[in-house]
C-alpha cells in the first residue's frame, strides 16, 4: 500500500483569496488534490457546481451530517459550508497529499480531527487591500460584505495558531510559496508574524462600519 498522502488546511479571512491561490497551484500540481465543499449559498457568477462547490440545499446538508458525511462543516457569514469526508480520506489513502480551501471554523475543526495536518494562514498585504478585494469581486451587497469585515478581527486572531503564514501580495507568487510549504521548502519568517499583528491592529483600531462599507463600494466600484 502506498504511504498516506499530506493533509493541509488552507484558511484565511474572507476575501484574501485563499481560493483563487489554491486553484492556480493545483492547476498546476496535478499530485496534489483539492478537495471541494458542500455550501448552501447560491453561486457567484462564474462558479461552477462541482468545480467551486457542490451547491446543496438545508435539507440535503442536513442529511449529510445524518450521516456523518463531513470532514468538517460551519456556518459562516449566513450560509453553511461542510467538507465531504469520504473523498478525502480516499485521496489520502492512495497517496495524494490533499488541501482543504475552508474557512477558520473549520479549520479548527479539521486540526483537532487530524492533528497532522498542517496549516496554511493567507494574508493581506494590507487592510486596504483586503477590503478593496472584497468589493471589487462585487457578489455581495452592502450588509453582507459588512457582515463579511466584522469578523476579519477574530479570523487573524486564529491566524496565530497556524504553523504557516503565506503573503498573497501577488496570486502568482503566493501559489509558488503555497507549493514551497507544501514540499517542506518555506518557513515563515518573523516579518510575516508581524504583518499579521499589524492587520490586527489596523482591525481594532477602525472597525468597519454600514457607513464606512458604503463609502468603499462608492470608491471602488464606480
């Protein structure tokens, strides 16, 4: 039998493009398998069911928990998300080292579940950019993407437990550092856990407001 395959969560707060860096990378890694979650939400446009998500009901996420088909599963930000457990644990088993693209919840759920696995944190190059991602993608209002901010503060207070901290300053070079953590090539350096105290920082110290997101979607979608 071949050895088990790696398990790593890759996690982040919402909008720092956790996904779009874990695609780019497997894309072009074909010996590492992304695993896709169940969520409850609608698509955005140009998601595909299957491809971005297996996009379920209440009740058919319902009965997946019934029985116990989760590796993990959260409600985040008003919608549930879940990640089927029997195609990864497949995965592993033939050898494929395997990541999961969630969010901190079940993040925290996957690491007491798997206490091998590793995980990977993402970070902002700056609070500004974070909230300008977020906007930019356009595929929530107002009160969704307020919502979304106000629980940033508490997502990068997790990010202190994760062995690894990855930039996303550039998709490209996030996906190649991505590969480097995975092959046991890159270590986080001190600069790294200070950029993470910084955007923790910057949080606190001006919270996001229905006013303040508001004046951002009138900046930068205009």
């Amino acid at each position: 039998m071949p050895e088990p395959g790696k398990l790593f969560v890759v996690s982040g707060p919402s909008g720092v493009g956790k996904g779009t860096i874990c695609r780019l990378f497997t894309s072009k890694r074909p010996d590492v398998w992304m695993s896709v979650s169940c969520a409850t939400r609608a698509p955005r446009p140009g998601e595909i069911d299957g491809v971005h998500y297996f996009f379920v009901s209440d009740a058919e996420f319902d009965r997946i928990i019934a029985e116990n088909g989760f590796l993990e599963y959260a409600n985040v930000h008003g919608n549930r998300y879940g990640t089927p457990r029997a195609a990864v644990e497949q995965k592993l088993a033939e050898g494929r080292d395997v990541i999961l693209e969630i969010d901190v919840q079940g993040a925290s759920q996957a690491m007491q579940r798997y206490p091998n696995i590793h995980g990977v944190f993402v970070l902002p190059p700056s609070r500004e950019e974070l909230l300008k991602r977020l906007i930019v993608r356009g595929s929530e209002n107002a009160e969704q993407i307020c919502r979304r901010l106000r629980n940033v503060p508490g997502e990068l207070a997790r990010g202190e437990s994760y062995p690894s901290l990855l930039l996303n300053d550039n998709k490209a070079a996030a996906a190649q550092r991505l590969g480097d953590i995975i092959d046991g090539v890159f270590v986080t350096t001190p600069r790294d856990r200070a950029l993470l105290k910084e955007l923790e920082r910057q949080f606190d110290a001006e919270p996001v407001t229905p006013e303040s997101v508001e004046a951002l979607i009138q900046k930068y979608r205009r």
